[in-house]
C-alpha cells in the first residue's frame, strides 16, 4: 500500500494533519459547536421548493456571481445591523474557511505572513499554511482577553500583512471590542499597510449586536468582516459563509477564487434560508439561555468557565481534561478538548442536551 511518505507532497506540507474534530455517532454531540436546533418545517418546506425549481435548470451553470445570494445577505446585514452594504460589498464561498481561503490566496502567499493572537481559530494557521503565507502567533491577556496595547504590540512586532481576529473568540468565546479592532487597523496601516480579518462566526450570538466590526467598515478599505450560516441559522451542512468588505476587496477576492463555486442548490438554499431569517434565528436566544445556565452551573461546582458570547463555553480546573472528556464520551456526552491545559470546551445545545451535559459532569466530577 502507498503511503502518504511516498507521495511527492510540497515539503512544506510534509508531517502536517488535517483539521479535525471527533466525529462519533452519540446521544449528545456538543463538541463542534454546532446549532443544534433543527431548523423550522415549513422554512425546509420552502427550501426544499427553491431546490426543486433549481433543478429545472441544472444541466446549466449557476450564476457565476451570485448576485441575488449577495444581495440577500446585504439586505439581512443591513437590517440586522443597521449597515448600508450593497452586492458590490458581499463576497460568500462554501463556508467561512472558503472566504478565508479567497483571503490568504489574494492577499498572502510566499514572503508575506500572518498573525493570530493564540489561542484561536485552528484553520487560520492550516489555510495560511496551504496559501504558502507565514504564520505567527502573538500572545493574549489574562484569560485570553484582548486589549489595545496587546494587539498593536503584536502588530508592530510581526509586521504581518494579514492579521487575523475571531470574535467572539474560537475556542475561548472572547469578543474583541470595537476600540481593539479600530487600534488593530490603525497599527496594521502604521506598519504594513496590510489586511485586517475580524472573524465574527458567532457574531449573532454575541450580547450586543451593535458592537459588530461591519459597523467600521466605512472609510477602513482594509477591512474585511466575516460571517456564516452555519451557526446562528443552523445551516452548518449547507455550507456557506460570506464576507463584508470594501467593493476593491470583492474585485480581488475574484482574481482567485474557482469558476462557479456556489452551486445553485447551494445559492437556492441560502436564500430561502435567508427569507426567513427572523424564525431562522428565533434559537439565538435560546441558545443564549443555556450558554448562560452553562456558566452559571459550571462555577456552582468549583470550575472556571471564561467569558464567552458565542455559542459554546471554555471551562478550566480540570485535573485531567482527557480523562474528564473520556468519562462524558462513555455516558454518551461529546465536548471538545482543544488542547489548553485543565480546559474542556462544550457547545451550548437545547435544554434536555445542556442537562445531559450538566448531570454527566456532575457525576464525573464526583458532584
């Protein structure tokens, strides 16, 4: 049998992994912070009509630019949040991580480098790997907290030409405020003058809607915010992510990206999706409801759960986390360990799902 050792990989590729989390058929999955509400009847009723009609038409091409899509999603970004954007400022891809990818094959590459602030999104350093960008990491605050003077030291000490900021914050829930993001670009045109990426997956469950980096993006031609369907519209399995940025950022996005990347089922499905985006999201709340019972039970019993307002709660003072993980796997609870010491990280899912999780550490922990 070939094995990956005999393939003549890029050297640069040699001894790396894929990115992956468990995937383990079990009663309660809360380890990839999925929404897991399913989505309304009638809303997949509607969807599953625009599917059909697509099909008449599949033996063509989707359109290539997706303008409806674009617009669709300028038009619940702007009602949402009380933007201005148009198509000419909406860029979308299969996920988020596809729109990330757009962004380090247009604005990386050989001789240019990134900077995360660790920990964060583990795909920044894999997509920044495959566009043959550097990639460093620069430190954060007390409990994984952001400030003014971090991110513009950081800044100017790598002198990275793409700088990337999660908010709220993967895997730790963290927001970044509006002042840390404004210091970040400031620092970033001192320097380099290079792209700032704030990555707001989670951006609907955060407490204060308005504190959105798509409400700086005037004026801030490097500026580039990203979002997705698949958490807050728990459309994960659809696939698609979109991005919110300056028209001259959506031009050069289209220099790299393939030809026809969005099928039209994905294009149909979004939309539908999106034409009903107040019921789409009536499970923010809910969700939010049980991220906050999550804290609140997980200091009742003696452990360190961080600031989040995202969807999923990190948690410290753990002995053994593997351990901990290990006895939650055995009574049908999957959570995530992401590699920070004493640290477990789990999504919040419905009411029954969170009590499951609830009693399950209870008894793990001896409570």
């Amino acid at each position: 049998m070939t094995s990956l050792d005999d393939l003549p990989i890029r050297p640069d590729l040699v001894g790396l992994k894929p990115y992956g989390a468990p995937q383990l058929s079990v009663p309660v999955s809360l380890n990839v912070n999925e929404n897991t509400h399913q989505i309304p009847e009638a809303v997949a009723v509607d969807i599953i009509s625009r599917l059909a009609e697509s099909l008449l038409s599949i033996n063509r091409y989707p359109d290539r630019e997706f303008v409806s899509l674009r617009q669709t999603l300028a038009d619940y970004l702007n009602d949402n949040l009380g933007s201005s954007l148009n198509v000419a400022n909406i860029w979308a891809g299969n996920g988020s991580n596809e729109v990330l990818q757009h962004i380090f094959q247009a604005f990386g590459g050989p001789g240019r480098k990134a900077l995360g602030f660790k920990p964060t999104y583990s795909m920044y350093k894999l997509i920044a790997q495959g566009a043959q960008t550097a990639y460093v990491d620069a430190e954060r605050d007390e409990r994984f907290e952001l400030s003014v003077q971090t991110v513009q030291a950081g800044i100017r000490a790598a002198k990275p030409h793409l700088v990337m900021l999660c908010s709220p914050n993967n895997p730790t829930g963290t927001p970044v405020s509006l002042e840390v993001i404004v210091a970040a670009y400031d620092a970033l045109q001192e320097t380099t003058g290079g792209i700032l990426v704030v990555d707001e997956a989670y951006g609907e469950f955060a407490d204060d809607q308005s504190q959105s980096a798509i409400t700086l993006l005037e004026g801030r031609p490097k500026l580039l915010v990203s979002r997705t369907m698949s958490k807050a519209f728990a459309f994960a399995g659809a696939r698609v992510g979109y991005l919110a940025a300056d028209p001259a950022v959506v031009d050069a996005l289209r220099l790299v990206r393939l030809p026809y990347h969005l099928s039209a089922f994905t294009q149909a499905a979004a939309e539908g999706a999106l034409a009903h985006s107040a019921e789409m999201l009536r499970t923010v709340d809910e969700i939010r409801v049980q991220r906050d019972r999550i804290v609140a039970e997980l200091t009742a019993m003696g452990l360190d759960p961080y600031r989040t307002e995202s969807n999923f709660v990190l948690f410290a003072g753990l002995d053994n986390a593997a351990e901990v993980w290990q006895l939650l796997l055995d009574q049908g609870v999957l959570v995530r360990d992401v590699g920070i010491a004493g640290t477990l990280r789990v999504s919040a899912g419905t009411e029954s799902e969170t009590s499951r999780f609830l009693q399950a550490l209870r008894q793990v922990i001896g409570q």
